[in-house]
C-alpha cells in the first residue's frame, strides 16, 4: 500500500482559512471602530448636549469625558492650535472622578482626562499608593498644565505622597493648589513633599496638610521650605498634626527668616504651649509679619 504523503491542498486550504478569518476579523474591526467613531463623534458633538435634560447627568459626564479623551489624542497628534481652541470653547478645566468609580482602577482608565484637566477633585476617592504613582506619571507627561489638585481623604500615605513629590520637583510644574489633609502621611511623606517643594518654590501657593501625621519632624521639614526665600506659599493648614512647641520653634524661626510669604496659617488642635504661643505673638509684632493671619492661637 502506498505510503500517504503530505497533502499541499490541505495545506493551501489551511492557509486559505486563516486568510479568509483574518479578513472577516479585519472587516469586524473596521466596522466597529467606525461604529464607535459615529458614537464618539454625536457624544462630542455640541448639539448632543441639548438633547438631555439637568437630571441626565451621567450623558453629561460621558461628553465631558469624550471631549478630553479627544484633546489628549489631537495633543499627542501634534495638533495643540486645535485641542487649545476646543478647551477654550467647551471649559474643559475640571476633572471630578466623583462623577465616576472612586477607585485606582478608575483613575487609572481615565489618565488622558486628567492630563487635560486645570483642576482635579479626587477628595475621597480611594486613591491608594497605586492611583497616585498613575496620577503624578500623567501629570508629568504635561506638567505644566495642572494648577490644583484636591487629593484629600485619600490612601496616599508616604509612599503615595512620594510618587506625587517626584512630579513637584518637576521644573515644568506649575501646581499652585495642593490638598493632601487626611492622607496619613509621616515624617517622611513630609520630608518627600518639602524636598521637591524646595527644588520648584516658586509656584506652590496653597498647601493643605492638616489631619495628617506631621509631629515635630514633619514640621521642621516644612519650615525648611518656607524659610527659602524663593518660596511663594500663601496658605498652610497644619490642623491637628500632633505639633508641640518644638515643631512651633522651627516654624517661627522660618516665618521670622522669610516673612514675606505667608499670609494664612491653620494651627488649630495641635500641643500649643506658652512659650509656642509667646513666639507667634513676637512674630506677628514683626513689622514684616503685619500681615501674616495665624488661627488657632
């Protein structure tokens, strides 16, 4: 009997079924790439806005998502004339991703809309250490760009605090507003912070901390910042961080160095005692310091 040899027609079939799946499977692509490219399309469209009501907010939100999701392509395009005129008309400045899922997962699928974004409500988000690595890793793709992020209430801890440091030091930063009270963050999330601050003082106005696990050594971390004269910070809370006179002594020393900066500062519900409280009322009598508001003396 003779012996069965290779069938080529079997393998021309073979390579024939692969082919014709292939182009089923690129007909299949195409067709709901441009199915989505139709939806996209009406979401962005400036008419789609009037075809829901105030109580449709999620139609809203999902425009507003779309329309960033479009800067962010037309940017890595080349094309900012373009997406700088599309954000001028439609106010595309805030992101909230309490209109989404509070969630790391979330904020990480939504990074091209942060990008786009002038400011940031993240407040009580669930952000733990892994949303802030993927938060300061978009923002440093165009840094220049946000000016306030609102990260309160969240998981930062140290380790969360230091991935955002490393976008703070950023030259190309222009973060004016930062809010980090109820982070649990230490001595060295503070360290972290103050560091970078003190390597871009320039454009940091407002620092929300309070809440948080500062203690004396956070502190003097923070007053090595503020007495750099370079450093432009407006307003500091420091509400219940576990401060006592030894962290009041930096601080003052600081403010006495520099006095042309800061204007308010929260110390409510720390470990003032007399001689702390003796030192802030010298310092307001400083002829430099008139203006300097301290609350919770």
């Amino acid at each position: 009997m003779e012996k069965c040899k290779p069938d080529a027609v079997s393998d021309h079939f073979t390579q024939g079924d692969l082919k014709h799946i292939f182009q089923l499977l690129e007909e299949k692509i195409i067709a709901f790439v441009k199915n989505e490219l139709k939806r996209f399309k009406k979401i962005v469209s400036p008419d789609y806005r009037e075809n829901f009501n105030d109580k449709e907010q999620d139609e809203s939100d999902a425009r507003e998502g779309a329309l960033k999701m479009a800067l962010h392509f037309l940017r890595n395009m080349k094309q900012k004339h373009i997406a700088d005129k599309l954000q001028e008309k439609e106010k595309l400045d805030v992101f909230d991703l309490k209109k989404y899922i509070r969630s790391d997962e979330c904020l990480l699928r939504l990074q091209p809309v942060v990008e786009e974004s002038q400011k940031a409500l993240l407040n009580n988000c669930s952000i733990g250490e892994e949303g802030f690595r993927a938060l300061a890793s978009a923002l440093r793709s165009n840094p220049s760009h946000m000016r306030e992020l609102q990260l309160s209430e969240n998981k930062a801890g140290d380790s969360g605090v230091k991935h955002l440091s490393s976008l703070l030091e950023d030259p190309n930063c222009k973060l004016e507003k930062l809010h980090l009270s109820y982070c649990s963050i230490g001595e060295e999330g503070f360290r972290a912070l103050a560091s970078a601050l003190r390597s871009n003082p320039s454009h940091m106005r407002e620092l929300r901390l309070s809440y948080d696990k500062a203690g004396d050594s956070g502190v003097k971390h923070l007053s090595s910042l503020l007495e750099d004269p370079n450093c432009k910070l407006r307003t500091l809370h420091l509400v219940c961080c576990n401060i006592t006179d030894e962290g009041f002594r930096a601080l003052a020393s600081a403010l006495r160095s520099n006095p042309s900066a800061l204007r308010k500062l929260w110390l409510n519900g720390n470990q003032l005692g007399p001689s702390a409280q003796q030192l802030f009322s010298e310092l307001k009598k400083h002829p430099n310091c008139k203006h300097l508001q301290i609350y919770g003396l």
